[in-house]
C-alpha cells in the first residue's frame, strides 16, 4: 500500500495526531460542499433533468463501502419487476471526456474505467460513461428507452438532477474521525446521511438503515470463462490474494472468512494492473476482485482467478425502492406540473 494510503488510514480511522491538524481544513471543505449543495437547490447552479427518474447509489465517505453491487442489486430488483433500466458513470480511472460512450463488453478498462465495464460484463443493462452523467443519462434514455437510471457514484454530483437517493456505508469501517476531507474520510458533513431517504448499512444496521451482506461466489478463471471452483478447493494451498479496490482488506477477510490462508497483496484503488505486479515468483493460486479482473483478462495466467460477490438486502428495502419506482409513476402521470428534482434533496 502507497505511503498516502497508509496515512490517510493513520488519520482517518486510527486517531494520528495530524487529524487534529487538519480539522480546520477539514471544517472548511463541509462548508464549501454544503454552499455548493445549497447553490443547486437555490438554482444559482444549473442542473439537468431527465425524462426518467433518476437513483443515485453513492456515499459519503471515501473508500470502496459496496456500492457497485450494491448497484448491481438495484438493476437486478427493478429488471425483475418490469423496469428498463440503465446504468451511468462518470467513468473514474478512464480516459473520458465530454462526449458520453456506452460501455462495450471489449472495451479496454483503461479508456472507459474499471467500474463501468465490470458493470457492463455483470448487469446485463446498457452503461454508458460520460464526464456529464446527464449526458450518458441522455444517451442511454434516447438510444435503448431506459425508463429509469441508476448513477453509480455522483452523490454529490448535483449537475444531474435526482429523483432519489441511496447512500451506503461500511460498517466495518464506519466512518472515521467523521471529520471531512483531507481531516477525515468524510465526502460530506455527517449531518448530510439523515436527509438520505434511503441508507444501507454493508454489516449491521443502525436505526433506519437497512442491512446488506456480501456473499462471495465461486471462483472464476482468468483464462478458461468457463473454468468454476469453489473457494473451498483452495483450502490445502496458501493463495495470493489481490486487491485495488477502496478497501481492500474487506476482500482479504471474506476469504479467510472462508477458512483461506492468504497472503495479501493490497494496491491502490482503480490500480491499473501489469503482468509484472502478479508476478509472485512462485505457482500459488492468485485470487482477486471481479473489478481488478477486468484489468488483468488480457494478459491472465493459469492459476489466476477472480472472485465476485453478491449483495443480499433485507426485503424490507426492496419493498421501499418498488414503493418510490410506483409513487413516481403515478405522480409524473396524474400530474401536469413537473416533478420537482430536488424534491428528495435537503
């Protein structure tokens, strides 16, 4: 793990006295992101609404919490019951620009962003990447007919108007120092989750949040797509195991969880990887996350296998998202003035 990592650890969740230092900096950004958030409300800034509803699915703190199967989950429940859904991006760790893109299956991870073609291969929904999220919302409204968008990430991407808004949090890690950035994990002033209508908790639930567990899958080949084991059949063989997500040490527990032995190889998020960085020097098993195998498919070797995860919710927040999709239906119906996008948003 990189030095900065390291230390934004130290500070963040570990109580390193240069926390205290920065908290002032820290209290300086809540105010300019609450101005900001005020400013749209307001209509100082201009924001674009689309013809469909909008869900944003993000957090607030930095750090991988589970959001993209999170994400993954939503598309799966709405397809199930009747919705067209789309997925949208701002496409982090890629080269994207001002001109949207739908994600294709081939797609290099380098130009479109590991995310979105990770979501592209799992949710069998269009993707589309754009540094304007409305844009690529635009995109995938006029080109397949989504009738509802899904933003992975762009919580506080206010440019894009919204119609409801999910915010999950790691409680494994919880949220820090709950200080903001750079004196904490903190993307948002604590006070912002409370006006959330939607929180999911990836662990044990507080008061009005709902719980989600994260289930891994069988084992699946670099190589052979075909190629299926058990993490159980790893059991009689230590395993490298490697991870470049927002928190890697979460992967490194579901599989000595599993009963693994594991040697763990953590690296940056959205770590763009080379033959080289799995280059162990031995014939281990080498196991990663699905989105860092969407980085490593070109050049995979034998023995390498990703693992991909499942998200579980209670039935209960199923009930609340079908509850909203009907509720919004019959507003936009039956109602002749047009639906307040910041209508959810404090």
């Amino acid at each position: 793990m990189a030095f900065a990592e390291q230390l934004a650890q130290a500070v963040w969740y570990e109580g390193h006295h240069l926390g205290w230092i920065l908290r002032p900096l820290g209290g300086l950004y809540c105010i300019v992101v609450a101005t900001r958030r005020q400013g749209y409300r307001r209509g100082w800034f201009s924001s674009t609404r689309l013809p469909v509803p909008v869900i944003i699915v993000g957090n607030i703190t930095v750090g991988g919490t589970g959001k993209t199967p999170l994400v993954l989950w939503v598309v799966e429940f709405l397809t199930a019951h009747g919705w067209r859904p789309g997925i949208v991006s701002r496409g982090y760790g890629g080269r994207i620009g001002d001109i949207p893109r739908e994600v294709e299956l081939n797609d290099d991870p380098g130009e479109v962003g590991d995310e979105p073609l990770l979501l592209a291969r799992r949710a069998g929904v269009p993707v589309a990447v754009c540094r304007s999220r409305a844009k690529a919302g635009e995109l995938l409204y006029t080109r397949h007919g989504c009738d509802c968008l899904i933003a992975d990430d762009g919580l506080q991407h206010y440019a894009l108007a919204r119609d409801l808004e999910i915010a999950v949090t790691d409680r494994s890690r919880g949220l820090g120092n709950s200080c903001c950035l750079p004196a904490g994990p903190l993307r948002e002033s604590l006070g912002r989750l409370a006006q959330i209508p939607l929180r999911v908790a990836n662990g044990p639930p507080d008061p009005g949040e709902y719980a989600m567990t994260l289930h891994p899958g069988n084992a699946r080949s670099l190589t052979e797509e075909i190629a299926i084991r058990p993490l159980t059949n790893f059991l009689d063989t230590p395993v490298h195991a490697v991870a470049g997500i927002g928190y890697p040490a979460r992967f490194f527990s579901t599989l000595r969880a599993v009963g693994l032995s594991v040697i763990a190889h953590p690296f940056p998020d959205h770590h763009p990887f080379r033959p080289e960085d799995l280059a162990f020097g031995d014939h281990l098993p080498i196991l990663m996350t699905e989105k860092d195998a969407v980085k490593c498919l070109a050049f995979g070797g034998i023995g390498q296998w990703y693992v991909p995860v499942e998200a579980q919710l209670s039935p209960e927040f199923g009930t609340r998202l079908l509850a909203f999709m009907v509720n919004f239906q019959n507003s936009t119906r039956h109602s002749p003035v047009p639906h307040n996008p910041y209508s959810a948003l404090p």
